[in-house]
C-alpha cells in the first residue's frame, strides 16, 4: 500500500467514525428525552392514582349516606312511631 491509500483508507475509516459518533449523539438525546417523557408521565400517572383515591374515598361516604337513608326510610315506612324526622 501507498501513502494515498493509506490516507484513503484513514480519512474514510475516520469519516465513519465521525458519522457513528454523530449517531450516538442522536441516539443518546432521543433517549434522554424519553427518559423525560417517563418521568413525566410517572408523575401523572401518581396524580391520577391520588385522585383516584380521594374519588373512591367519596364513593364510600355517599354509599354509607344512602345506606343510611335506605334504612332510614325502611324503618319509617315499617315502623313510623319509632322514627324522629
């Protein structure tokens, strides 16, 4: 081989290496921004869980009042001189 060859075979092999550097570049911010994408969607998805709770906490209580109005009613309709309105 000759010295352009070798210069050839050089400027070429370093030409790949500036495009797979380039690429791990890309490859490496594409990952950074999803790994935002999932920090962010975890906190949503925290937020969500928390309203979740606090609207099934909500649930409970309006099943106990209508529970408690159902027997209510029961009692009066069975039993009207034992209930205070």
């Amino acid at each position: 081989m000759n010295k352009f060859e070798i210069k050839y075979l050089l400027e070429t092999t370093m030409s790949a290496v500036d495009r797979l550097t380039d690429t791990n570049g890309k490859i490496t911010l594409h990952n950074e921004n999803l790994w935002n994408e999932i920090k962010e969607k975890d906190v949503k998805i925290g937020n969500l869980f928390s309203k979740l709770k606090d609207q099934n906490e909500e649930i409970y209580k309006l099943k106990n009042i209508i529970k408690s109005q159902q027997e209510k009613n029961l009692a009066e309709y069975h039993f009207p001189e034992m209930v205070d309105n």
